[in-house]
C-alpha cells in the first residue's frame, strides 16, 4: 500500500496529523495533507492530483529544454520565469534532470481565498543535477534540499493555472 501510494513505509504518519496513513488511505483522505475543515476531501484528492501533473510537467520541460509543455498548467510568471530558466540552460549547453522525493514532501495547507483562487503550502524536497547535453557529463549536483513554498492556483479561460510561486527559506511552516 505504501508504494502504490507513495508513502514512506517507515512513517506511519506522514502529515502529522494523528491519523495513520494506512486509516487515511481507507477513510479516502490525503496521507500527505492535514485534513482541514474547510477544505472537502475531494478538493485535497483534486489539488493533489494537479500539483502532481505540475511536478511532472516540470521535470518534463526542463528535461526536453521545453517550456511550452508545462504552459497547459502554468501560466503568467510562473511560465516566464520557467521558460527564462529553460533558455538559460539551453544557452549553456545544459540539461537540468530533478526528482522530487515524494516520501518526504507534502501538502502542508490549502487556502480557499475565492471560487477561482486558490493558495497552496507545499514542502518539497528536490535533488537537481545538471548535465552537459554533448557528452552527458555530470555539472552542477544540488540537494536534496526543502523548498517550502506558497503557490496560487487561479482559474483562467476555463482552466487551472499555477500563476504565482513564493518560496520561503527552509524550514519556514514544513515540520
């Protein structure tokens, strides 16, 4: 079950919220998100759901040298900025390869400000390595570090778009 989940089997409790991950995953709640009331469970499973497509969009962009292919989930400055860093690794001849360990990052609050904006705590913990694209060989190795970070999530032309991130320095509200 840990696997099929992505939970860390050497923490029952991954959000620390006083729920086993094991009840959590039967009663149909996030293990990696403390349950609020003001946010249904079904909104957590949805959001939780996005940011990971936005994750793996990520890491797909930056390793295509491609930033369109997250512009379905990322807009405004967001996509600028990632585009701006994508350009500046294909300037240089280098391909950015991350991975994100699931077992230790989270959900850590989901703030409902209207029906079509909505502000995202996450801790994430990234390991980046940076290769140079003609012969593979290993340049810069960063991580794993914690990136707590505020993101905002807003509806536009239809869709849902990460259209601001602000990062904290660690460990700010990750435990």
């Amino acid at each position: 079950m840990e696997v099929a989940n992505r939970m860390n089997p050497l923490d029952g409790d991954m959000d620390r919220d006083g729920v086993s991950d094991g009840q959590e995953v039967e009663q149909g709640t996030d293990p990696f998100f403390p349950g609020q009331a003001d946010v249904s469970p079904e909104l957590e499973s949805q959001i939780s759901e996005f940011l990971t497509q936005a994750i793996e969009l990520e890491i797909e962009a930056y390793q295509q040298g491609d930033a369109s292919i997250a512009s379905s989930i990322m807009a405004g400055d967001v996509l600028d900025n990632l585009s701006a860093n994508i350009d500046s690794l294909n300037q240089q001849g280098l391909v950015s390869i991350s991975e994100i360990d699931y077992y230790e990052s989270c959900i850590n609050d989901i703030r409902v400000i209207s029906d079509a904006d909505i502000e995202v705590d996450t801790c994430e913990v990234w390991t980046t390595n940076n290769y140079r694209r003609s012969d593979g060989e290993l340049i810069q190795s960063d991580g794993p570090a914690l990136l707590p970070q505020t993101l905002t999530i807003q509806q536009l032309d239809g869709g849902w778009f990460i259209t601001a991130v602000e990062f904290f320095d660690a460990p700010a509200f990750c435990q």
